[in-house]
C-alpha cells in the first residue's frame, strides 16, 4: 500500500511538472499558442483573455472554439495595418457549440486582409463583406439554433481561398 501511494506521487509530480513545461512551451491558459499561431479554447477562454470582468458570452461560454491565422497577421497587428505595400493575412475560425452544455451553434470564417475597402468598395470581393475597414470575410456560414432553424450562409465569396483573390 505504502508504494503505491509513493507511486501515486510521483507519477502526480511529473503529470504537474509535464503540464507546466507544455504549458509554458505553448498554449496558455486561455488556449492561445502565438508562437503556433492557434487558439484552442472555449468561447468564456477567449472573452476572458480580453476582459476577465467581461460577460463572456452567456450562452455561448462553454462553445469550443478553434482560431488559426498567419504570420502576416501578426505583422499587420504589430504594424497597425499601416504598410503601403499590404499584407496577406488571414484568420479562420472555427466555432463548435455542439458540444455538452454548448449552445449548439456550429460556425465558420474566413476573414482575409484586402486594403481600405471604405476608401475602394472593390476590394471587396463578390460573395464577401467587409469588416474593421480593411478585411473581408470571404466565408461565413453555420447553424445557430437560438437565431433560426436550419444551416445559413452570410458571405460565400468565389473563389473563397486565401490566397485566391
């Protein structure tokens, strides 16, 4: 008996020390990983990296949710989005409520840098709109039961690839 309760420690005590050194190699507590350039959390992890006196989305809290974006994001964050010559950024996500507790909202986006579109409407492409002045979401579609029945579709842009406009 008294071995297997030092077993039991021990293998507690490297479980602890495995979790931190992942943890401080990659992903954070809320499920960012920059240097991967991944999110993997739910949507309460994600509002609360923002704001932790935030709301953190009621019924949408316990969703997964699954964020990838490129470098030439970060570049464009650091930046300001101020460079003449543009960027190639693009974000995806990828939001899964069917999931216990979960909302049941199964959602998904391609968002992708196009210029100030205020300043030329055709940057935006055809099956797209645009947001935060400089980005078009070329693919937004899903199902969120709290909103209506059935699957919907608020942006198809063709082509829909990244790097294909």
């Amino acid at each position: 008996m008294k071995n297997k309760i030092v077993f039991l420690i021990a293998i507690t005590a490297i479980t602890a020390m495995l979790a931190g050194t992942a943890m401080a190699a990659g992903f954070d507590q809320f499920g960012y990983n920059r240097q991967a350039r991944v999110f993997v959390g739910t949507g309460e992890s994600w509002c609360l990296e923002r704001d932790a006196s935030a709301d953190c989305l009621g019924i949408y809290s316990h969703d997964k949710l699954v964020m990838k974006w490129n470098a030439e994001w970060d570049r464009g964050n650091a930046e300001g989005w101020t460079d003449p010559n543009g960027y190639g950024a693009w974000e995806n996500n990828e939001w899964n409520g069917n999931v216990k507790g979960g909302s049941g909202a199964v959602w998904h986006y391609k968002i992708k840098w196009v210029g100030d579109y205020i300043a030329d409407p055709s940057l935006i492409p055809d099956g797209a709109y645009g947001i935060w002045g400089q980005f078009a979401t070329i693919m937004d579609q899903g199902i969120d039961p709290s909103y209506e029945p059935g699957h919907m579709w608020f942006a198809h842009a063709t082509p829909n690839g990244y790097g294909a406009l």
